[in-house]
C-alpha cells in the first residue's frame, strides 16, 4: 500500500472522528431548543368576578412541556367568561378558574354548585375586629336575647367560608408593618356591614332563622383548621353567674312567686334553714337565735248579761256569764 493511500485513510478516520465529536458535544453541552406554543393571559392584574373581555386578554409564548393544565389556546374560549379566582399580570388563563361558558355573571360564578349566598349584617366589634377578609373561614354565633336567665349564645355553624365583604369579594392588599412582615388591611367601616356566607341550604335556613330571632356574630379560624365540633356548643348565664339560678330561686322564695322545680335546679330546700346557711357555707351554730315570738294576749270573756239591782238608795250592776 503506498503512502498517499495511507493518509487519505487516516484523514477520513480523522473526520470521523471530529464528527462525532461535535455531535456529542452538541447533544450534551449545546443549548437546545425547546418548542413553544402560544396560550391566553392576562393582560393585567384582574379581580374575581371580572366578565373577560379582548381588553383583560393578551397572548404569550410557553414551553409546550411546561404548558400549565388547561391552560386555554384561544381568546374565544375566554371571552365573556368571568373569573372565579383573581388572577395576575401574565398569568396564563386556565379552564377551571373561569366560569362556564353557559354560567352566570359576575359574583354569582363564585357560588358553588350546591351552594347558596348568605349575607347578615354585623359590626366590627362581632366579626374579629373587622380583620375577616373575603374568602376567610369563620363559625357563625347565635346569641338569643333576653334576660340573664333566658340568655343563651350556641355556635351553629363552623367552618364558613366568607364570599364578600359587602361588594368587595377579595381580600384587602397586604401592606408592610413596622417589623417588615405583610399583614392584610382591614376594610374600613364606620358601623355595621354586610357580610356574605357560603352555606348549604339546609344552613342558610339556620341563618336566616338565627338573625331574625337574635344576634349574629363571626367567629374567625385558621382556614387550616377544618375541625368540628359532634355536639351543640351552647353557653348560658349559668356560665359566667354561677349564682345566678340560685339568687334568683331564693329571691321567688321569699317573695312568695311561685318557685321552679328544685331537682330541676339541682338545688336543696332553701326553706330549710340548715339546708341555706350549708349552701351559703355559714356555722348554723354561730347564726342567732330567732327572735321570740310575742305572746298573744287574750281578752277576757264577753258578758252575756247586765242586770241593774237597787238597794235602797244604792244602784249596783250585777254581770252573769253562762
């Protein structure tokens, strides 16, 4: 084999080789480039319940292996659908955070299936101090007014979750404190304010019969916090007067009013004087004796008959008695 056969054999081997090289090279350490599809955002920062229009509405590029779930590839499909959940500038559109395209505008898309609105009026001081934001999670209290002995308060709903705060149906934005933390604004208020429940409709028969028998407040918990109570949470006066039933019973007593069921008050005879100074824990030893009772006088007989005698020049009355 001669020598110009030699080099052309190892310069081919040599290209071989350089070729493979850059092929791996470029497999492994080269950028690559993926490939891009086009999805439906937003245009800007947009509320709950905003109806889209082609002005909230603007097309960007993804990678299509990173494409979110249900992202939507379309603007018709987006058109005159309203938000269930407020969205951010650039944030792609997706299918389950709109409403139907056949479903109601507005706030009225927030409501679940199954689900109804319900709003009771209260004040700052019955709803956290005004800190309950849309979408924050509260028990509701039903208060019975009355008097001490009738008054009552039972939690009757728990773990609601609040639509609106009267119009506004999202939470306040966060402004920094003194500390450097974010922490919620509290919607500004003057007296009572609206407040829309998401309930069943069993429960909004309860809240609707609780607010107009009585007063409503809200309770605020940590939307973590999906715990339930099995039984009926009720607190009476009993609870912070535990003499109350008992001064009350006392008072009847001596009055004369006709007096409640002892065993139903769980109570002892308060007419017996041991059984009283036991309850109101005195020494029946040391209480002074009772005064005695005055002694009766009786008055003498009646006559039955007066008759005038004259002797003389004497008159005297003789009294006969039977």
């Amino acid at each position: 084999m001669d020598r110009q056969k030699l080099l052309m054999i190892f310069g081919g081997a040599f290209a071989a080789a350089a070729l493979l090289t850059w092929f791996l090279y470029a497999q492994t350490v080269a950028p690559k480039k993926d490939k891009m599809v086009t999805v439906v955002a937003a245009a800007a920062d947009l509320p709950a319940g905003t109806r889209l229009q082609k002005v909230h509405l603007k097309r960007i590029s993804v990678i299509e292996n990173i494409r979110p779930k249900g992202a939507l590839a379309d603007e018709a499909m987006a058109l005159d659908r309203s938000l269930l959940f407020p969205v951010t500038q650039n944030e792609p559109i997706l299918s389950n955070r709109v409403s139907s395209v056949t479903g109601a505008d507005g706030v009225a898309s927030l409501i679940e299936p199954g689900k109804r609105a319900v709003s009771v009026s209260v004040a700052d001081s019955a709803s956290a101090g005004g800190l309950i934001q849309p979408r924050s999670h509260v028990d509701v209290l039903f208060t019975k007014t009355g008097s001490m002995a009738e008054a009552v308060t039972t939690t009757v709903l728990e773990d609601v979750t609040v639509l609106s705060i009267g119009r506004t149906v999202e939470a306040q934005t966060a402004v920094p404190t003194t500390g450097g933390a974010a922490a919620p604004t509290a919607t500004p208020s003057t007296g009572n304010r609206s407040v829309t429940l998401l309930v069943t409709p069993e429960q909004a028969r309860v809240v609707e019969l609780a607010k107009n028998q009585g007063k409503i407040s809200l309770a605020l918990r940590n939307p973590k916090d999906q715990s339930k109570s099995e039984e009926v949470l009720s607190v009476t006066s009993e609870t912070i007067d535990p003499g109350l039933f008992v001064r009350t019973a006392k008072a009847r007593a001596m009055s004369g009013g006709r007096m409640p069921s002892r065993a139903l008050l769980n109570m002892p005879n308060l007419k017996d004087d041991k059984a009283w100074a036991a309850l109101i824990a005195e020494d029946p030893a040391q209480k002074p004796p009772a005064p005695p009772k005055p002694v009766e006088k009786k008055e003498p007989p009646k006559p039955r008959a007066i008759i005038d005698v004259f002797r003389g020049d004497r008159h005297v009355q003789e009294t006969f008695q039977e």
